[in-house]
C-alpha cells in the first residue's frame, strides 16, 4: 500500500510530493542499499581527494537488505519507505507487537517500538552541504504515530536514539529517559498519547 505525503525540496525551494511505501521486500532494500553506499563512497572519495574530513552517519554500517530478510516476512515487523522519482529518501522498521511504555502514567502499557529508522545519505548536513530533501524523519515518525493510533495504543512510541539523532528526536517532543545498559548503551526515548497529539498536529 502507497501514500502520498510531503517532503520539502531544498534543491528546488518548495514542497514536492513523494510516497510513503508501507511495507518493502528484500529487493527493494537491496536496491536501497546499493544506491545510499555508493553516494556515501563517491562522498568519502571526494572528502579524501579535497583533504576534508568527513562525519559518516551512525547508521552507515547498517544493510537494510539483512533486515528486510531477518523480519520482513513477518507481521509485527513492518518495514516503510519514503521515495521520490523512485528513490528511497528513508527507511523505518517497526515492531508492533510485545513492546511496553516505561514512562510514569504509561508504564505497560503497549506501544510502537521503531526498530531502526535512517534517512539516505544525500539528505544529512553531516554527509552533503546542501541536503536535498527535508522532513523525511519527521514524516516517518508520523506514520508510526499513525500507526500506533490505528492499533489502539494511542500514538504511543519507543526507540533507542543513536547519539547523533538524539537532538532530532528531542525536538519532536520525546521524553528521554537515559542510556539503556541493554540496549549498547543507547539513550531509550519515548513519545506519550498527549505527545503524539502535538507532534501531528
């Protein structure tokens, strides 16, 4: 199933149309994956022969490929994709089933915990100096949020935060609640029902 949504087209100056793909296959992030490491090599390439340096995303190590293939083909692991003129412009995988609030005033009850979520390289400040598209993230999170809305759990979220999108994830309004020993020591975040409402609005 597609959507439409809206990205913000930094290239062009104004808001473009692209679509939201609700569930990907494994050749689909293969594809992802061929495209987002060649730009980041023809990147590091250009960094190396100009003497720069260059700040490489946390989650450029990851193969969405193996992902797609270890959850993919099942229910509760949803895996959606944002792409323009048939490019993926970012990636998310969901787990919607098992996982619950921690916060006060939500604790158990359940959630929407995002897997991993990762936006091409050619739309990151740190990799490019003039990312194309902006808001990819944020149109992500709002379909999880949807998707937590639909389930019932009422726009609640959970994630753990690589370091360098812990200021994105801040500025949504999520609540932080420090570095998770079980989970590499990464920073555990969540989102509540009241949060979500001032997030899609």
């Amino acid at each position: 199933m597609t959507l439409e949504v809206a990205l913000e087209d930094r290239h062009a100056g104004h808001i473009v149309p692209a679509t939201l793909v609700e569930r990907i296959d494994v050749t689909y992030a293969r594809r992802t994956d061929d495209l987002w490491l060649t730009f980041l090599a023809a990147e590091v390439a250009r960094a190396r022969a100009a003497a720069t340096s260059l700040s490489l995303p946390e989650h450029a190590h990851w193969r969405w490929e193996r992902k797609v293939a270890a959850a993919g083909h099942l229910l509760p692991y949803p895996t959606l994709a944002i792409e323009f003129e048939s490019e993926a412009q970012g990636l998310m995988m969901l787990k919607t089933d098992g996982e619950f609030a921690r916060l006060p005033g939500e604790t158990g009850k359940p959630l929407v915990y995002v897997v991993f979520l990762a936006t091409a390289p050619w739309n990151l400040p740190a990799v490019v100096a003039r990312p194309r598209f902006r808001g990819v993230g944020t149109v992500l999170l709002r379909a999880a949020v949807e998707t937590s809305l639909d389930l019932g759990f009422k726009g609640r979220l959970g994630l753990h935060s690589l370091s360098q999108s812990e200021p994105f994830y801040a500025g949504l309004g999520m609540t932080a609640l420090g570095n998770d020993p079980k989970k590499e020591n990464l920073n555990y975040c969540e989102m509540t029902p009241a949060q979500a409402v001032a997030f899609v609005r």
